[in-house]
C-alpha cells in the first residue's frame, strides 16, 4: 500500500477524537494523547487564549460578543 490516495480512503473507520475527561468535549484525540479544547494530556494549564474570550463593547443579541 502506497502513501497516496488508496491509503487515505482507510482513514474513515476508526475514530480520531473521544470524549476529554477533563473538559467533557468530544476533542480528545487518541493518537495524540492530548485534548484539542482544554489541552488534557499535554499541559497542566488550562489551555485559553486571550481572543477568544474577548469582552467588546455591544449590546446586542450576537452570541460572538460576550
């Protein structure tokens, strides 16, 4: 089996993420060893970013503008 398109089209069978045990996501990866949300199994630190939960200054009903 070759590394090209035959090979991909086994990718489909088995599942790439499960549930965190941490965050409750369904973003653990199991090759990998580590959650993509909360960063479980990689760090101790809860993985956050200062974009992402950024207060503006709106008062509408967008649910992007906390």
């Amino acid at each position: 089996m070759g590394k090209g398109t035959p090979s991909k089209g086994k990718k489909n069978k088995a599942a790439t993420h499960k549930t965190c045990r941490r965050c409750g996501n369904h973003s653990y990866h199991r090759r990998k060893r580590f959650c993509a949300s909360c960063g479980f199994g990689k760090t101790a630190k809860l993985r956050k970013f200062a974009w992402r939960n950024r207060t503006r200054a709106f008062y509408g009903k967008k649910s992007f503008y906390r």
